[in-house]
C-alpha cells in the first residue's frame, strides 16, 4: 500500500499486528488482507523540508493466549496515560534526510533524554546505548533500542537479526508501507511497524510513548470511544510473544524505517547479528571513581561501590591489585539482569608500612573499570561534591540523576540530598537518582545536590539544567 507524504504539519501512521491460530491456511489468509491508510496531525513545530511521515492501518488479527512459555515481565509494560510530545529540537536534528555529525550527536542526546524522561514516569531506569551505537548499521541499531525497551522492562530479548525478515523489512521500507509476513506464516505471532524516518531513535519515542489518544496524539484510529488502536506499535515492541524470538529491520536513508517482530519462528535463524554478540558493547556503571578511607584509630573501614548492568546479561567479576595492600574485598555476587545492580564491598586493614593505595578492578564484558583505593591518616572531612547533575521531566514527575564525588572525604557517603530552585522540591536518597512527584506542572525548577557522610554536607553540586 502506497503512503503519501502529506504537508507540513500531517503525516501518516501505520502498524500491523499479526497472530497465527495453528492454521498455516488462516496465517496466510491474514498476510493477505488489504487494509486503507489514515491521516493523523503531528503536532509542534516541523519544517516542511524535515516532515515526519508515519503511516498506520489497521491491525490485521489479534495475539492470542499461546501454550508455549512466554517472556515474564519484571516490570509489567503498562501503556502510559497520556502521549508525550517530541520537541522541536528532535525533529530538527532525526528527521533530516542527510543528517550531519552534529546532527546525529544531538538527535542521540535529544531523543534519549526525552525516553529517559518518560521512562522515569513508569519507574523504568534510563536507556543506556552501547559502546559505539552511531557506528552501527541501522537495522543492528534497530535490533538495540527494540531490546533495550524489552530487557528493561524485564521482557526475553529478540535473539537477533534474520536475513529471511530482513529481506521483508525492506520490501516494505522501500513501499512505504508495512513489511509483509512470511507467507506461509511460519510463527504462532508477530508484529511490524513502518515509520518515514530513518532515524531509530525518533521512531521508536514515537511507536512507545506518542501512540496513545488525546491531547498531542498522531493515531487517528486510537480514539476514546474506540480504544482498540491505541498504542499498536508500543504493543508490537513489547509484545509478549513465543520463543523464539526473530526479527527483520530495514531503513530506506532519510524516509523509511520497518520493524518485523516474529515470536514462536520455527524456520528462521538469527543469521546477521545475534543479540548475544553485542554484549561486549555494553558498558558496566560504577557509582564513583575513587574511594579515600580514613586510617585513623575508629574510622569507618569498609565502602561499598555500586556496580550497574545495562542491556544484556552480565557476569561481573572483581579483584583488588596488588596483592598485599591494606584493602581487600568482601564477598560478592555480581551476575545481573538488565538494569540491574550489585554493592561491592571493600575493607581498609590499616597495618604498620602496609601499601595504602591500590586499585579495584571491576570486569565485564566491556573490558574493565578501576575504582582507586586510598588510604588517608588525615581526619576526614566532608565529601567532595556531586557532579554532572542532570534533570529530566514529564508532566508529573521529575527525576534528577547525577555523579557520585571524587572523593568522600576519608569517610563513606551515607546519604545524597536534593534541592530545587525555587524550593518546592526535595529527596533524601542513597542511589544517584531520585525521582520526584511534581504537582506543579507549570513551574521551572534548577536542582542541585549535596553528598552527606558522617561529619557533615558537601558543598551544592553545580546546579542542574532547567526542566518544567
């Protein structure tokens, strides 16, 4: 089906969704059915050289209960309540036809921040994008976020990318149109989706959080009185299908992007990329760089160093070099799910000529990560302050996050204390993230945070950017 690119501030949507019933002579009857194309508004500020296009039909079939094991949920893919706009800044740097460095540096830090932003509001934690991602075909970059959204959700993760899905992915990029299934449809379900941007990022904020009906909303056939459309794409990203898992992707530069998800494949293999091959690529997060303990007589001696997973499961080992210092490291388990996180302990054993410096080695997959050991003979102080803070919002919620200090000052961080400016809003936490209900929507605030350890208050970190 031919989609029109339509002026200025229109654009067109489309997705599919498609499930077998054990029939092979129902799956290909469903392939089959035409379906009509829609027109919906996208709201704000778009050149007409930069239109987004979308397009949508219809759904072609519905999922239904399977007997195989399905992917578990540790977070249940809720839709939101409401669309999420994209800024003007979005549209200005992914939805150019011939995007120049800069542009794709700021469409990445555009788009994840606004995913991070509403990702806040479902209590998912931030999108963490591999090692490299700009340097990766597009389908590949494709295979990454539709998985980031699953694995942080707590969804099985698609196996990879299949030459066979690919290959339909793109008849339907080049068509402008959704890609078709495999006929005969070889899977117990599957979805596709169809936008005209090449840009993966830009498509897959719209397909998760710009879906849904009222206010901003671009699909026409999500409506109050008629609810069965809403959220078509989300719905396909998150799917709950049958393993395994497969999918096409396919971009046509500047115009056109397809997603084909196929669950329960009984022919496929994930012969281009498999997602288990990009583990590498994936950084390990550690909550601080440096740790000074104090050797005095009654100073605390142990920290605790938080180390972060992002998007594919990770082993994460651990040691203290060299060996014979006056450090050690307690027991610890550190094979984690996506977006999850583990406590490193380490011990200070003042000893008379004893080595006080030393490193912790944290490895993953990514290689490996050194937090400097220090021990001090001075009385310690206060921390040093927090850095790189950073505010994100929504229309009801803000969440700051920020880096723990260089230095705790010879005694360990207890607590980190949130301010805004003007005062309004505050939290007392642990974690270097704090997410707060913001029940004034039209206000704009700056935040800043202190470090806390038993002597006393860090000086205020530098203030955040403003958010309203």
């Amino acid at each position: 089906m031919k989609v029109q690119v339509l002026p200025t501030s229109l654009a067109t949507r489309k997705y599919a969704r498609f499930a077998a019933m054990g029939s092979l002579t129902l799956a290909s009857t469903l392939v089959g059915i035409g379906t009509t194309a829609s027109s919906a508004t996208i709201r704000g500020p778009v050149r007409a050289s930069e239109a987004l296009s979308l397009g949508r039909v219809p759904h072609v079939g519905t999922r239904l209960p399977r007997s195989a094991p399905h992917a578990h949920a540790l977070i249940t893919p809720q839709n939101p309540t409401s669309n999420i706009v994209p800024t003007s800044a979005m549209y200005e740097n992914c939805a150019t036809t011939s995007p120049t460095s800069s542009q794709v540096t700021n469409c990445d830090q555009e788009t994840v921040s606004a995913i991070d932003a509403a990702r806040a509001s479902e209590d998912v934690g931030p999108m963490t994008l591999p090692v490299g991602y700009d340097q990766l075909p597009p389908t590949v970059q494709a295979l990454v976020v539709s998985n980031l959204e699953r694995t942080d959700r707590g969804l099985t993760p698609v196996a990879g990318l299949s030459s066979s899905l690919d290959a339909l992915a793109q008849k339907g990029a080049q068509n402008n149109t959704d890609p078709p299934f495999p006929n005969p449809f070889y899977g117990t379900g599957g979805g596709s989706n169809w936008a005209s941007t090449s840009s993966v990022l830009l498509a897959d904020f719209l397909f998760m959080y710009d879906d849904g009906p009222g206010t901003g909303g671009i699909n026409v056939d999500c409506t109050t009185s008629n609810p069965s459309g809403c959220w078509g794409h989300r719905d396909n990203i998150l799917g709950n299908f049958d393993q395994p898992l497969l999918m096409g992707a396919a971009t046509v530069s500047g115009s056109s992007l397809t997603q084909e998800f196929v669950g329960g494949d009984s022919v496929d293999e994930p012969d281009i990329t498999t997602w288990s091959s990009l583990a590498t690529l994936f950084p390990v997060a550690v909550s601080t760089s440096a740790i000074t303990l104090n050797a005095g007589s009654g100073a605390p001696k142990s920290s605790i160093v938080m180390v972060s997973d992002s998007g594919v499961n990770m082993n994460i080992t651990a040691n203290i070099t060299p060996a014979g210092s006056e450090w050690s490291l307690g027991p610890y388990s550190c094979n984690l799910q996506p977006g999850a996180s583990c406590p490193l302990t380490v011990y200070l054993a003042p000893t008379p000529g004893g080595l006080t410096r030393a490193t912790l080695k944290i490895k993953g997959p990514n290689g490996t990560i050194g937090v400097a050991l220090d021990a001090s003979l001075v009385s310690p102080g206060i921390p040093g302050a927090p850095t790189n803070v950073v505010a994100r919002s929504t229309p009801s919620r803000v969440r700051v996050s920020w880096t723990a200090p260089a230095s705790n000052g010879g005694d360990a961080i207890v607590a980190y204390r949130v301010y805004s400016t003007p005062a309004g809003l505050h939290c007392v936490t642990s974690a270097t993230t704090c997410i707060m209900t913001n029940a004034n929507s039209h206000a704009s605030y700056l935040f800043s945070v202190v470090a806390q350890n038993a002597i006393g208050l860090s000086v205020p970190s530098t203030r955040s950017n403003r958010v309203t």
